[in-house]
C-alpha cells in the first residue's frame, strides 16, 4: 500500500497504538518487534479488540484485508508520521540534553497550553518509536508541538529531526550520560549539536541559555533566540531555591513546585518560549506555578516527620552531583542522602562514582547511604557513609537507623528502582 493511502486510512480517526493493551477502538495498530517479541503475532488481537487495520510486515500474519502487509513496520510507522508532520503545517518545538530534557518539555507544554492547543510527548517516549507516535497523536485541531528527543548514540537526533521537521530547538545542556554510546563529553556535545546544525540549514531559530559558554559557543552563527542573561533577549533572575526555586522575569515572582537550583534554567526555558510565543506574563506564571512534577522526578513527597526528595527516575554524574549540591545547600539540619549506582557511564564508570562519593564526604549532608555494585566496591572510610550491594541488604538493615525529622534525596539510575525506599520510610 502506498503511503497516501495508508495515510487517508489513518486520517479517519488519527489514531495509532503499538500496544494490544492499550485502547484499540478505532486505531491502526502497527507490528513492532523487539528483542523478545513479535508484534506481528498480535495483528489479529489487535482487531477483535477494536482496531480498524494492522500493520504486519511478515506476509504469514497477513490473514485479513484488515491486516496490511508493508515492507517493515517500523520504518512504515516514521514515514507515516513524517508525512502527517508535513501536512500538520504547525510550529514545533523540539528538544533534547543530558538532563531536564522531560521537565522542561513538561513546562513548556503547560505553559504553551494556556493559549494554544499543545500537543506534547507523552512521558519519556523520546525516540526511534516514540517520537513517530507523539507526532501521529496530533490532530488538525493541534496549533503548536514539542517533542522530546533522546539519543544514546552517533546520529540519533539528526535521524529524529528529520522525521520531526523542528521549527524551533532547544538543548537543556550537555553532560557525561551515555558515555557508553558517546565516548566522551566532546561525543555527547557533538551528538546533540546534531540538533543545532539540523536547525541551522533550514534558517530555523535555536533558544539558548545565554549563562552557557558551550550553548554560546556551539551557536555561532546561528539564529537563536537568548534567555537567562540579563542582556540577552529574555532575561530571567534566579531568586532562591530552599527548596522550591523561585525566579523573576517581567517583575513577576514565579515561586515553582520545582526543587534544586537546576531546574532555575529549565523553568527559564519555558518562561522564554511561552514569551516569544506572545504568551501573556500572568498566565505564564500561573501554568508554572501550577505545574507538578511527577514520575520520580523531583518530587516531594511528606512521610512522618521526613520530608523526601524522590529522584529516582534516573541518574548520571552530572544530574547526581547537583542533586547532591542542592541537599547540600538546605538549609534543614538534618541531611540524609539514598543514592543508588549509575549505569551506561562506560569506562570510567567506578571514577565517576567516586567522585560522587568524594562530593557526599565534602558536603553538608549529615549521612549517605549507597546502594548497589558499584558504589559498594568503593574503598569508603567514612562515619557519615554506610555502603550496601543490593537493596535487599540496605531493606534488611532499614529499622537498625534513624529517620526522622529528616530531609530525604533518593536518586539512582532507573534500574535501581529507588522508589522502593519510599515503602520503607
């Protein structure tokens, strides 16, 4: 089937899945195979619970006129929803980094959403498959979009700018995550700049934050729009951040849900973005104001007499050492850290981890619990540190120590699964 007439079948609802166990009503559900599965074997399934077509790519599954046969499911989903960009014919926004990637893109779509019908991605689908999907889940009714893109590797975000067509780019920063794929932080800078050069030959504009040298310098020559920086074109001041940040642009004082000094240039983004988009001030501040974070992120969570800081969704070097520095900087009395191993830090990985180690001795925090393999191998000697291998070990140990009227950081890499903590307390 050609691609315009897959796409005249999926403009009938504009809906699309990739999961039998979502809701299929009226949606295309497309074949996708992993590492230990066959999407294919579900085409049928997928019709007797709702949906219109399937999209197989193996011709022994293709058992209905319902069920249609492509070369490979997966390409035919991107070249769909590249096709369905083109004629969206809207402004979007896409952005990638090391860190804040998706609380950034949440403030940005809570902000843009007071005056448009914003599309965003949903949750952390940010790559080869998810961004397609958040582009096919717009509709004509969709004014402006943001997609998230992540990369672990070479390549990856010109691949998902060019099924995207961004409008507009931002890069949170650029820190030494993935360094399995990437090799170096010169390799991390050189893949999300990716981004920049994509922008770059389509006259496109790129928000930067104007207080980065290496934002600054990456974008010479470029078209971009600056924040942060009292003289750049959105200047926004940090205020405080004990702990929830608190910043001014316009002489409006925006006190965030938000914890931690980092989130001062994530919030700032937004703030940046919603202006150029002519959003008025007060509802800027009321979309941020309002704004939650969820899923592990920076929560704050209230148990007994503790007071925990969930950011347990995900960790690496960058985004553990200024978690660290921010629980450092309250100005409670009693400072307790939970971290947990880092993954997909590659070769110097046991380095990284002691430089974790080694910012918890010299800092304010009154104890630090490790968890995990790495962590516990360190040769740590230390009355303020207690090392664990597993987590099993630290929940067996759990009722032997004192928390109370405590300030909780839990942070680790998301196969840790910290949260799991949270049960304890």
């Amino acid at each position: 089937m050609e691609l315009n007439e897959l796409y005249k079948l999926y403009k009938q609802s504009y809906l699309i899945t990739t999961n039998t166990r979502s809701n299929l009503k009226n949606s295309i559900f497309f074949s996708l195979k992993g590492d230990n599965f066959n999407g294919n074997t579900y085409a049928e399934i997928a019709l007797k619970k709702g949906a219109n077509y399937a999209i197989v790519d193996e011709k022994k599954y293709q058992t209905s006129e319902r069920i249609i046969l492509v070369n490979d499911s997966l390409k035919t989903l991107q070249d769909l929803s590249s096709y369905h960009r083109k004629q969206l014919n809207i402004p979007i926004v896409a952005l990638t980094g090391s860190n804040g990637k998706t609380t950034t893109k949440e403030l940005i779509h809570t902000v843009l959403n007071q005056e448009f019908e914003c599309v965003a991605t949903q949750g952390n689908l940010n790559n080869h498959i998810g961004v397609p999907l958040t582009l096919l889940s717009m509709t004509p009714d969709t004014e402006i979009g943001v997609v998230e893109m992540g990369a672990n590797h070479h390549d990856e975000i010109d691949f998902l700018c060019n099924i995207a067509h961004p409008d507009f780019g931002y890069i949170t920063n650029f820190g030494r995550v993935h360094l399995e794929g990437f090799g170096s932080l010169t390799g991390v800078i050189e893949a999300k700049t990716e981004m920049y050069r994509y922008l770059q030959k389509r006259d496109k504009n790129i928000f930067i934050n104007a207080n980065d040298p290496i934002q600054i310098k990456e974008t010479e020559g470029m078209q971009t729009i600056t924040f942060c920086a009292e003289k750049s074109n959105f200047p926004i001041q940090f205020i405080k951040a004990n702990p929830f940040v608190k910043v001014r642009f316009n002489n409006k004082l925006v006190t965030s849900k938000l914890i931690g000094k980092y989130n001062f240039t994530n919030i700032a983004a937004a703030i940046s973005i919603g202006s150029y988009m002519d959003i008025p001030d007060d509802k800027i501040v009321e979309a941020i104001e309002n704004y939650v974070p969820t899923n592990n992120r920076s929560q704050i969570i209230k148990k007994g007499t503790n007071q925990i800081i969930l950011d347990a969704y995900n960790a690496n070097p960058n985004s553990m050492e200024v978690a660290i520095e921010n629980l450092s900087q309250l100005t409670a009395k009693n400072k307790i850290a939970i971290l947990g191993d880092m993954f997909e830090v590659g070769e110097g990985s046991v380095k990284e981890h002691e430089k974790v180690v080694e910012l918890t001795q010299n800092s304010s925090i009154n104890k630090t619990y490790f968890i995990g393999n790495i962590f516990s191998e360190i040769d740590i000697q230390s009355p303020k540190i207690i090392q664990f291998n597993t987590f099993d070990d630290f929940k067996n140990s759990f009722e032997s120590y004192q928390f109370s009227n405590a300030i909780i950081l839990i942070k680790a890499s998301r196969g840790m699964a910290l949260e799991r903590v949270i049960d304890l307390l």
